[in-house]
C-alpha cells in the first residue's frame, strides 16, 4: 500500500536495526535535480503520447514477477543507497509501460522520496520528492515505535513463500501497524498475501487468504465425496450389467435344454 493509498503512512523511526545495522534517516538533501529529471521524464513520456508512440516494454506479456531479475530486498538496498532513510514500501508495477520497482523512503522532517528502480540492473532510473506530507510523515514515525523489522527484512523472510512483489505496511491508524504487509507469486502464478510481525518477525498468511483457502479445500472434498459416489454407481452400475449378462445366458441355456429335448 503506498503513501497516496493509505490511512496510515509507511515506515519509520529514528533507528531501524537490521542485522546489527542501522537505518538512520537522512539528515537532507537538496532534491532540486532529480525534480528536473523527473520533470524531464515526463515531458518525454508526453512527446511520445502526442506522437501517437506508446511506450511498450520488451517483456510484454510476461508477469512482472517473472521479468524481474531484482528482488524486494535488493531493491530495497539500491534505493537506500541512492537516497538515505528508511524504506516504507516497495512494489513490483505490472503493466506494459513500467515494469520496474518503486520503493518508498522517508528521509529527514517531512520528507519523502519515491525512487524508481530498474528491475532488471538495479539502476537508479528516477528520483521524485515531496516535502509537503508533515501528516504522514508523523504518523509513519509512530507507526513503526518500538518495531525490530525493517521492510528489507521482511521482503526476506516472506521471500520463502514466493517471489516477493510488494512490501507494505499493514496498520489502519497512528496508532502503529502490526506487521508488514507482504505479496508474492509463487512458480505457477498464484498470488498470496502474508503478514510479517513488526517485533517477531514471524509470518503468517492473510485472514482472507487463509479462509479461500479452506473454501476451496471444502469445494474439493465435497467434489471428492461427489466422486466416490459416482464411482460407487459405476460399480453397482457395472455390476448389474453383469447380473443382466448372466440373466440373459441363464435364459439362453434354458432355451438350449428345451431344444435338446425336443429334438429327443
């Protein structure tokens, strides 16, 4: 969920301890270029709208997950190594246009950065900032208060579960989030949702995916009940074919003994 798609904003707290290393957030920058570059990119994208050229990726047709050669976690680390802070999400986009990751980073004060990161090379492709969001950035601040699990750390825990498409928060008010909001695809495509615990670190999966999924494994053994019974019809079915095929010898034989013994 990004920061635009929330109740609560993203992630942060002075220090985040990763693997006996600290997230810290970013004293400041002046952002004015990657503003130009930004706006550079999109007068560039407009050229091509007006010029009737639509921008196509080469992997169109792929899922996104499949084309990535960048993990969440290694997306992660190239956004906080552009720009430091604390990563608040990171999601895979899926459509033709734009396939690579955007990761989320709240640096110093108000301050917010979406980075744009290639997918395939882990370059840094653009850098957008937003100073204006006092609200969100305080309630990321108390979202995560007293959390342990950065959102790299939980892009590889839930990593076991599939290939990670999107880490976000999972909280509905100042109040704090409870766990990290995770996403994967595993190898046949499937979508699941996990829940990553700010402090524990343990995974579990979504309620709701959870609950679909004993409504199928209840589709399945009522189908699999179904099936023994159709199969026990067949059987009985069968068996009174035989009966009917033993019947009809039956009579054939007593016709056979009549005949004989009228030819007596």
């Amino acid at each position: 969920m990004k920061r635009s798609n929330i109740v609560i904003a993203g992630v942060a707290v002075a220090t985040l301890v990763a693997g006996g290393s600290a997230y810290a957030f970013a004293t400041g920058t002046d952002t004015s270029t990657d503003s130009t570059a930004s706006a550079a990119n999109e007068a560039r994208d407009d050229d091509r709208r007006s010029s009737g050229t639509a921008t196509v990726s080469k992997d169109s047709g792929t899922p996104a997950a499949a084309a990535s050669k960048l993990t969440a976690a290694q997306a992660i680390d190239a956004a906080l190594k552009a720009q430091a802070g604390t990563a608040v999400s990171a999601d895979l986009e899926d459509d033709d246009s734009d396939r690579d990751w955007s990761v989320e980073v709240l640096g110093s004060g108000s301050t917010w950065y979406e980075i744009k990161v290639d997918s395939k090379t882990g370059k840094i492709l653009a850098k957008e900032t937003d100073r204006d969001d006092d609200d969100d950035a305080r309630e990321a601040r108390a979202a995560l208060k007293g959390s342990s699990v950065s959102a790299k750390q939980a892009a590889e825990i839930a990593s076991a579960k599939g290939f990670v498409t999107s880490v976000d928060l999972d909280g509905d008010d100042d109040r704090g989030a409870e766990a990290w909001d995770v996403e994967t695809t595993d190898a046949k495509g499937k979508d699941s949702d996990w829940n990553v615990d700010l402090k524990t670190s343990r995974i579990t999966e979504e309620l709701d995916d959870r609950d679909d999924r004993d409504d199928r494994d209840d589709r399945d053994d009522a189908d699999d009940r179904a099936d023994d019974r159709d199969d026990r019809d067949d059987a009985d079915d069968r068996a009174d074919d035989r009966d009917d095929r033993d019947d009809a010898d039956d009579r054939a034989d007593d016709r056979d003994d009549r005949d004989d013994k009228n030819d007596d």
